[in-house]
C-alpha cells in the first residue's frame, strides 16, 4: 500500500470519527448541524441532505463541524432558536464538544479489541538478545540467545515478567533457569543498583543484571468477551502515558524535536501500511487516542479550551464577555500555530537527517 492512500486512510478516518462524536450528540441533543467538513479550505465537493451539507475539504488536516448558532450573536428566528447550539444549556454544549475526542476513545478501543482477537496480543519471550559487558549477566555466563525460563524455580513466559521481578530484587541472588539450545542450566546472578534511562530519557537507579531482550513476540489470540476488557485497559494506559509525555515536555524532560508533525505521520502510516493491516491498525488506535487527548488540553480553539471555558461558566455563573473570549482563541490559534511551525521544523529536519 502506498504512502499517500495509508495516510489518506488514517486521517480521513480519525478525523471522520471525531468531528462524527460531535455531529451525533448535536442530532440527538436537538442541535441543527449545518456543515459536516472533511478537511479545511475550499470544499472540493459537497452534498445535502436533511439540511445538512457534507464537505470534502482541500486541506486533509482536519476537519470541523458547523452547528446553527454557534456564536450568541447569530441572529436567528423564534424557530430556528429551539436548535442552536447557544441557547442549549451548558450541560447539553459541554457533552457535544466533550463527544469528538471520546469518539477517538472509542474508536482506539473497537481498534484494539480487532486486532486482539484476530491477530493477538503480542507478547514479548524472555529471549536475551545482548549481554552488557562487565554486568551481572555477563559474570554469571548468560549468552545472548539464552531463554530465561524460571527465576527461583518460578516459570517465567514473559519478558515483562522477568523485568518486573528483576525490578523488586534486593540483593539476594537469583537462580535462573536457562534453556540454551537442547540444554536447560541454572545460573545464579546478583542484580546490581545501576543508572538507566527510563522511558522518557531520565536517568533512574534501578536493579539491573545488564541484559537486553532479543525483541521476539508472539501472538497470542484473546477471547472476544476478554478482549473487550484489553482493549479498554490498553486505552486507559495509552491515555495516561500521553499525559505523561505532554507533562514531561512541559518540564523539559522530553525535548521538543521529539514531537512529530503530519509528514511524521504520513512516514509511520506508510511503515505500518507495508507491515499489514494489523500493524496499521494498532497505528490508527494510537494515534486516536493521542488526538483525543490533545483535542482536550484547555487551550482555546481545541475541544478542551472550550470545555475550560463552559467550566468557567458554571463556576461564575454567567457567560464569558465575549471580547474575552476573542482574546482567549486569538491566544489559542497563536499556540496552534507555533506548534504547527515546531512539528514542521521536526519533520523537515528528520527528513534532512535521514538524507544527510
């Protein structure tokens, strides 16, 4: 599969199933949807239907969803004010701007729960793929292609199950059970407290015993009714560790040429499109689920900064002048603009880097 038809694939659906949460909630809380737009810019073509005009957009960045009377300042008639969106109460407002990013939730999780049953769950052996010189490993005589099978007579099937017990070791030796080739031998190694990096590059003191894994999955199918229950438990930790990441950029942890921008995008989609349809798929839940979740940070023009400004409302009790909240969104679209310069930048210069 091409580049170019992976990424028309991936953003035309997660931008689909997005602006989709808002067009649903508006119909069922009474709102007249006036614009359903795939994409900004000039309309490349468009139809109606129950009053409604469906777009396909020039620029496939995004995407909106126009409602009658968005701004109190519409002039509207006695009719047409039993479906605007500003004379909705502020609870019915708040649940159709709160509807795109978890549209992207919920589309990560039927993603997840796909991929689950038909491909599986991958799951890492405890396969060791390089020995640290002058580790405990290395002292103990581990070899790289050793299968870590039982640590103190405990089975061990996983590599995440070798990592979390090595992480709680003390100092007590551990006995490990090895199978290397047709044999299986016992080694006794004794973690030591070393620095590492950990996820986002900071450097933690950690028990370690200087291995790293050989990176072998396999698959293993789940049920359907237990995939339901994995599919939501990965959404809640994707969800938590985008947090983390944004929270880490913010302190400066995590640089920002890390952040990736559209032409990022485009590559990954293309890599993930070679490698099939499950590998594109477990792509797209990903990445809904990041776009859920920047679509809700309280920054004027994205879902959250409207969410922010309804909190603010019921807080005080009345709506925000007006002139306030044209200051807040020119803020906004200033911040959404510097962060489209900055992922550019990114990508150009990985680009660069790649060809260099």
């Amino acid at each position: 599969m091409h580049t170019a038809i992976a990424v028309i694939i991936v953003l035309g659906v997660l931008i689909f199933f997005h602006e989709f949460g808002h067009f649903l909630m508006a119909r069922m809380l009474g709102v007249r949807v006036l614009v359903f737009s795939l994409g900004f810019g000039p309309k490349i073509f468009a139809w109606v239907r129950n009053g409604t005009e469906y777009r396909l957009s020039a620029i496939p960045l995004g995407g909106y969803v126009k409602l009658l009377g968005e701004s109190p300042a519409d002039e509207l008639s006695p009719e047409e004010i039993k479906y605007s969106f500003s004379h909705k109460p502020l609870k019915d407002r708040a649940l159709i701007v709160l509807a795109g990013p978890i549209a992207n939730f919920v589309l990560a999780w039927i993603f997840f729960v796909l991929v689950f049953t038909f491909q599986g769950k991958p799951v890492y052996i405890p396969e060791v793929g390089q020995v640290l010189p002058n580790s405990p490993a290395a002292q103990a005589g581990l070899k790289p292609g050793d299968l870590i099978v039982a640590i103190d007579g405990k089975p061990i099937k996983t590599w995440e199950e070798l990592s979390e017990i090595i992480k709680i070791a003390t100092a007590k030796p551990l006995k490990l059970t090895i199978k290397r080739g047709e044999q299986e031998i016992t080694l006794v190694v004794k973690p030591e407290i070393r620095e590492a990096k950990n996820l986002f590059g900071e450097t933690i003191r950690t028990p370690m015993i200087g291995i790293v894994s050989a990176g072998k999955a396999i698959y293993q199918k789940v049920a359907p009714h237990k995939a339901l229950v994995e599919g939501l438990l990965m959404v809640v930790a994707l969800i938590k560790l985008t947090l983390i990441s944004i929270l880490k950029l913010i302190e400066r942890v995590l640089p920002l040429s890390t952040l990736g921008g559209p032409i990022f995008i485009a590559q990954l989609a293309g890599e993930q499109a070679q490698a099939g349809v499950w590998a594109l798929m477990s792509f797209m839940a990903i990445l809904s689920v990041n776009l859920g979740v920047l679509n809700l940070l309280p920054i004027p023009m994205l879902d959250g900064g409207h969410l922010f400004m309804y909190a603010i409302e019921a807080v005080i009790r009345r709506p925000i002048p007006d002139k306030v909240k044209e200051l807040a969104m020119r803020v906004g679209l200033a911040l959404l603009l510097l962060l489209m310069a900055v992922v550019f930048y990114n990508d150009i210069m990985r680009i660069l880097g790649r060809n260099g």
